[in-house]
C-alpha cells in the first residue's frame, strides 16, 4: 500500500511539473525564449575557459623547482629512466638502449615503461600499474601490453639485483596524454624521458606512425620535468636481441656546444663502463672558438676533460676533433660517420648565431630533432644506425622560446647565403 501510494505522489508530482512548463511556454515569446538561449549559450562559453584556467593539471609539474637531469646526477646513486612504448615494435630497441645503459650492482637503474594506448569509446581515461595486479586481465587491453610486459620482464630475470623495470599501461586520449606522463616523471623523480621517433624504418621500406604521436611528442619537449631523448628506431637495436645473445654496441656523440651536447656525453659516460660498447666523441669545433675555449675554461670543456680522464684510459674509448667552418664542412663531417656506428647521440638545440647552422634551418624536415638530429633522420639520408636526440630541459620548461619547435619554416627574414660548393663534396 505504501509503495502504491507513493507511486501515485511521483505520477501526480510530474503531471504538476509538465502543467507548470506547458503554461511557461504559454506566456513566453520569441523575445523571451531568444534570451534565455542566448544566456545558456553565453555561460556554456564562457564556463568551459574558466574551467581550463583554474584546473590546469601542467601546473604540478612545471612548477617544480628542479628539473632532474643525468649530468646533475651523482654516478653512485641509482639511475631512474622511463621509456614510452607506443606499438610492440619499439620493444627491441628500448631493451638494448638499457643493456647499453650498464645497469650493475655499483650503477642500478630503475627503469620505469609505459605502454601508452589511445583511448576509444570510453569517457574516462585509465592507468593500470602491473605491479599491483598479480594476474592479467582478458580484456583487450591487457592483450596488447601482454608481450611488452613479458619482453621486459624477461630481461629484468636476467640482470637480477643490477635493473628494477616497473610496467604500467596509460589508456588515456592524445591530447592530454602528456600530462598523465609529466605527472609520472615527476613523482617517479625521472631523469632521462625516452620516447620513440614517429617513423619506424623496416626492411622493406618505412612506415610512419599516426600524427598524433608526432604532436605527442613535442609536447613532452615542452613540458617534460627531466630530460627528453627521442630514439630513431633505424639499424642493428631492432635486429639484436640482448635476451639471447651477447651484443657489442658501437656509439658515437656528436659534440659542439651547449647543455643538450653536455647531457649525451653525461649519458654516454654512463655506457663508457660496459664492457661491450665502445664509445666514440666527436667534437666539431669552429676555429674561430677554439683558441678561445683554451683559454677560458666552459662547462663544455669541463666535462670533455673529465672524459678524457675517466673514459680514454680505457683501451676501447676514443676522442676526436674536427675542424669545421661553416655548415658545408660540418655536413661533411656528420656524413664521414656513416656505417661507423650503431648509435649516435646528438644534442637537440645548439647556439643559432654559430657559422656552422647557416642555412640549415630552411631544410629542417622534423625540427623536433634539431639541425643534427634531422640531417641523419631526413628522408634522404643514408646513414643505417639508430640515433638518439637528446634535449636537456630547463627550469622554466622551453615551452615560451622555443620558436622553431611546431615549423621548420624561420619566423624572421634572414639574408639569402650562397655557398659554392666543390664537386667532390
């Protein structure tokens, strides 16, 4: 009786309300409901922007105080990197990046993966931390992190006590996919950010990811608390496999100036101590700047030094420098390094004053990469090893000076430079 008597409260309370609408719309003109549309559409507008700027989920990250960086970091404490593993062909080189990174007993890493996947047909995005669930799920999902999962754990079985790897799997939308990665960096306190190049060269030509992973990307260089490495996936790191066989490495660092060269040479000196890579620097240097680096002693010099000391006593390391004075003589230097090594580390960003850039940056076809990066990644390369573009991060983030990052067309005019090039070069 009670619930027929409520039934009846809700039946009558409803025809009251469609009654009181139904007068409403009786005494409402066209300039009245025009209003009131107006008024809802106004505040609609203006709701979603207010939103935005007082929920702004950058703000966590970006206003930390320190970003973390591997040349900052001490060699006796443990090495945190985290890698981006967007299909399961990254897989093989991401493994090989780490063998070469010499986890050991006196320099662990703790290096974290995650599997990004584009969310579709769901309204809220997910992130799922393998540590925490002891079985697989059969969902989808799990399927396609299945094998990534079971390729790192393999090798983490293998180097026991020297590599900790920690898996998770972000499912989450493009556009603000680069947010829930900072948000990892920062509490993971990351060091080194790796993310695969959004071409994958295959033997039987190249394939290009979608154009979000592009844009993904060069938010992370933007935004990213630590430092950012972007892996062009192009030579023997997608063929060997460090889990079955004993692979020796061969890495050359392209060295000219500037805090981005400094951060591969510091990563670099952290592969110097495994014993199956050997490493190669070379610097170009500009005449002009070389009597005067002599003299007054620079953080690029410093730490070439310390290189010198720490690393060329090892029979297998190597130092070299190359005289270039203008970009055509650089060209030629970075293309004598071809089939020399099966990866080459570059810095992203260098001083656009120098004489060695002239030029360059009206041909720049990716400048995410920067002016080396792109030269040896450029469609019409034909250099076969993989390369790894290193960006060290500010403490402001990049994301307000950085002009040349979303266009490799110059924002200003610039004077017309014609070089006249010999034949043989």
């Amino acid at each position: 009786m009670l619930i027929n008597n409520r039934c009846i409260y809700e039946y009558e309370y409803e025809y009251e309300y469609v009654i009181c609408i139904h007068c409403l719309l009786q005494y409402m003109d066209e300039e009245i409901y025009g209003s009131g549309l107006i008024a809802v559409l106004w505040l609609t507008g203006i709701t979603t922007p207010i939103l935005k700027f007082l929920y702004d989920p950058s703000k966590r990250y970006l206003s930390l105080n320190r970003r973390r960086t591997i040349e900052q970091s001490t060699s006796d404490i443990e090495l945190r990197l985290m890698a981006c593993v967007y299909s399961q062909e990254n897989t093989p080189s991401i493994i090989n990046l780490l063998e070469m990174s010499n986890p050991s007993l006196e320099n662990p890493i703790c290096f974290y993966v995650l599997h990004l996947i584009q969310l579709r047909g769901r309204s809220a995005p997910l992130f799922i931390d393998h540590q925490r669930t002891c079985t697989e799920t059969n969902s989808s999902h799990s399927s396609c992190s299945k094998r990534i999962i079971n390729a790192f754990r393999s090798y983490e079985q293998q180097k026991s006590n020297n590599v900790i790897v920690k898996l998770f799997t972000s499912i989450s939308p493009y556009e603000t996919m680069h947010d829930e990665i900072c948000m990892q960096v920062a509490e993971k306190r990351v060091c080194l950010l790796i993310l695969p190049f959004h071409r994958q060269w295959k033997p039987n030509g190249m394939t290009e990811a979608a154009h979000p992973v592009r844009a993904l990307n060069r938010h992370l260089l933007r935004t990213a608390p630590c430092s950012v490495g972007i892996l062009i996936e192009r030579g023997s790191l997608n063929r060997n496999n460090p889990l079955t066989s004993v692979s020796f490495y061969s890495v050359g660092i392209v060295f000219i100036e500037g805090q981005d060269d400094r951060e591969a040479l510091a990563y670099a000196m952290r592969m110097a101590n495994h014993p199956n890579v050997r490493i190669t620097l070379v610097r170009i240097m500009d005449p002009r700047k070389k009597n005067k680096n002599l003299k007054n002693r620079d953080p690029d010099g410093d730490l070439i030094h310390r290189f010198k000391v720490d690393c060329i006593q090892i029979k297998h390391h190597d130092y070299k420098e190359e005289i270039a004075r203008d970009s055509v003589e650089m060209i030629n230097v970075i293309r004598s390094l071809e089939g020399c090594f099966d990866l080459i580390m570059v810095g992203r960003r260098h001083t656009s004053e120098s004489s060695l850039f002239n030029g360059l940056t009206e041909w720049n076809e990716y400048p995410e990469l920067g002016h080396l990066g792109d030269m040896l990644a450029a469609s019409d390369s034909t250099f076969d090893g993989s390369v790894l573009v290193i960006q060290q991060q500010k403490r402001s983030g990049i994301g307000y000076h950085d002009l040349h990052l979303d266009s490799g067309i110059m924002t200003r005019q610039e004077t017309l430079t014609i070089v006249e090039v010999p034949r043989d070069r």
